[in-house]
C-alpha cells in the first residue's frame, strides 16, 4: 500500500519505520527542509515514563489562573481571543478531577513504557547512535516536604509498571556526582534506573538515513496546505508543489494537525503549547552532569547531550507564536549554574521554542478517523520523545488491523 505520513518530526520518523518494515511504499512529507526541524530539533532529551503524569490535575486551575500576574510560573497561560483555545481550556478543565487525572495518567504511562521498549528495538536494529546516556534518570527535590509529595505520587506510577524509588542526597550524589556543589540544595529525588536520555533530533536524521537506503521518500520542502476530502475519502493533499495522491494518509504534523484536519472537517482536541529551550556548550566537562535529571522545584530538565548541556523549562498557552527573548531563559541559566557551577559556557546560548501539540487530557489520538483512508498520530505533547516510538507501533498495527500490545483506552479519537 502506498502511504503518505505527513510530518517529519520525531512521530513521523518513527511511523514511516514501522510501515516500511511491515512492507509499505511510504513516503514522508514536510514543509521543513530536513526532518526533526521543529518540535523534534531540541527538546528535553528524556526519555522519561517517571514523568507520565497528566498535567490535566486538580492543581492546574490554580496554577493557570496565578500565572495571569505571575511570572515565574512553569505552566503559564496567556488569553486570546482564540475560539480554539476555549473549546481546548474547557476541556482541560473538565479534566482537572483526580479521578480523571488518575485515569489519563495511566494511559499515558502503559504508552511510555510500550515506547521506551520500541525505541530500543529500533536502535538496536539500525545502530542508531544518539548520544545516549542509559543511566536512569533523577526527578531532583530541594526540600522535604516536596520530595514527600514525590514519593507520594510516584506511588500510582510504581503500583502500575514504572521502576522508581526514593533516595536520600547521598545516594543522589553517588549517581550523579557533578551534584555535589549543590549539595545543600538538594533533599533528595526519585530515581527511575531504567529510563534514559538522548539527542531526539540526531535520533530522528540517523533514522531517516537508514529509512532513505531502504526506499522510503522524503518529500522535504513540502508545505502541506489541506486535505481533499471527497465523500468518506481524503482524494489528496494539496501542498505548495501540487497534490499528492496515496491510498492511505497518517497526519502527523504536531501542533499544526489540527488546523490541517479541519480542512477535512476533523475536529482534532490538540492545540500548541509553547516550551522553551537552551542547548550550550560544555566549558568543563568533568563539572557536568551525564544523568538527564528534573530540577522538580522549578521544573527545569537538563540532559548531557555529547560535549553540550541541554535545558528546558516552561510550557505557556499563548497560541503559534514562537517569539522568545533572552529573559525568557534566565531561570534555566540560573538553575545550572546552582546545581553545575561552572560546568557550561552560557555565553554561546542556542535559544529555541518549540510547540508541543497537547490534547486537553493528556494522551496522543491515534488510529482511526470518520474517513476511511485518514489515520491519527497527533497530539503527543511534551512527551513526544518519550511516546513516538510506542504510537508509531500501535498506528502500524492497527493499519495492518494487527491487535497492539496495549489496550486503546483513552487513545482513540472517538469519545475525546
């Protein structure tokens, strides 16, 4: 079958693997001119189902709301007048109940779990070299009383597959010695020994290299304007270059999935949500760290990406914009400099946004859509890393109408 995966990111990559391997003609189109160019190109690193928790949660009205005259708030949200972005705010509201939160939680964690293992099949079938660093990684807490919140919460994660516990500053320090500056402000963390950490835009281009030798096209320079939608049927997809014709489309195009789905009258619940990142050289390699790790204080994850330091921090709602200043990453500065004095060189700074493509509750949409030839990959938010591997497996299973590994409760389009 041929088949046309729109989107090049990380979730696109991952997609055109599995339907190669399951002996598809696919080829992978994008507005970009090489893959991993926009949400993909520098995002945390971490590959992380320790963090699977659903933002959707009771705190997160409050946290919104101060976020109007607060600054220095990790989750922002910044009012427009985007109709959009209601229907998209109600929804996350609804769901806010712990109830809800539980349940989104675990959906997202059984996919994370799914995807760490698929993504290491797919390295160790390719020789995919990313930087990897599989050494576990730290969710890191400055006092007590937050790293007893942790512990509390890492409980439902740990109940339901995921491999973390509690250690004490010492044993932190032990796992992570460029820590050991900072030891005062550290109580302690949670360690998850199995997760790991890696360059998600090098993963992507050394995939597409292999992809390229085995046939799959990359269409890049390609920008996607809509779907032609006839009867049941998308009859192309109309791009700066004319239309291109396929028996089956995967939409996989991040945050901007859901205006191109409504071209064909999809409603997709994702809308983007703005992250902040700071990848700088190494200044003193020995004062670095090499375990990817989560200041949970003040949400800022770090990654050792090579002979560069990785950091990222904020997720605000402000609709497609990506305009940032260099204000906008001092507490990412700040941090490092506390935990890794002197360890990296904040005078050559790569500022990047990026738009993480959130759906209201938290899980991707994958599978299937009212139209026949039109199948999901969209929606992964700011775990698209940690999950692409996972819905890239489960969309070619289902369009291969093999069973996944784990249930689609919550994945669907339907019901969401």
């Amino acid at each position: 079958m041929r088949i046309a995966v729109l989107g090049a990111g990380i979730v696109g990559v991952t997609t055109a693997w599995y339907l190669a391997r399951d002996g598809h003609s696919v080829t992978v189109y994008d507005r970009r001119d090489r893959v991993a160019a926009e949400t993909s190109r520098a995002n945390a690193g971490l590959i992380a189902p320790g963090h699977a928790h659903a933002w959707a949660s009771p705190r997160a009205p409050g946290m919104l709301l101060r976020s109007l005259w607060q600054g220095d708030t990790a989750l922002k949200l910044k009012l427009r007048a985007d109709p959009a972005l209601l229907a998209w705010g109600l929804a996350f509201l609804r769901n806010c109940s712990a109830e809800r939160n539980r349940r989104n939680t675990l959906v997202k964690l059984r996919l994370c779990l799914l995807s760490h293992e698929s993504l290491k099949e797919i390295a160790a079938a390719d020789d995919i070299a990313y930087h990897r660093v599989p050494k576990g990684l730290l969710y890191l807490y400055r006092d007590r009383t937050h790293l007893a919140s942790g512990r509390a919460n890492m409980a439902l994660l740990v109940e339901n597959g995921a491999s973390l516990r509690a250690i004490d500053t010492d044993e932190c320090l032990a796992i992570e010695p460029a820590l050991a500056p900072a030891r005062d402000r550290i109580a302690g963390a949670i360690f998850a020994p199995g997760e790991e950490s890696g360059d998600c835009r090098l993963f992507a281009a050394s995939l597409a290299g292999k992809l390229a030798e085995r046939g799959v096209g990359f269409a890049l320079g390609t920008d996607i304007r809509r779907l032609r939608r006839e009867g049941a049927r998308i009859a192309a997809i109309e791009t700066d270059r004319g239309e291109i014709s396929a028996d089956l489309y995967v939409l996989a195009l991040g945050p901007h999935a859901a205006p191109i789905a409504r071209t064909a009258g999809i409603r997709l619940p994702v809308y983007p949500v703005k992250g902040y990142s700071l990848t700088v050289p190494l200044r003193d390699p020995d004062k670095a760290p090499t375990v990817g790790s989560v200041d949970e204080h003040r949400l800022v994850a770090f990654a050792r990406m090579g002979d560069r330091l990785r950091l990222t921090s904020t997720a605000e709602i402000s609709g497609y914009g990506l305009d940032h200043r260099p204000s906008d990453f001092a507490t990412m500065i700040e941090t490092a400099e506390e935990l890794f004095p002197g360890a990296a060189d904040f005078d050559r700074p790569d500022y990047w946004t990026c738009l993480r493509p959130m759906t209201p509750d938290g899980p991707p949409i994958l599978g299937p859509t009212p139209l026949e030839n039109l199948v999901l990959n969209a929606g992964s938010g700011h775990m698209g890393w940690t999950m692409a591997c996972g819905n890239a497996r489960i969309v070619a299973d289902l369009i291969a109408h093999r069973t996944p590994p784990i249930p689609l409760d919550g994945l669907l389009l339907a019901g969401r």
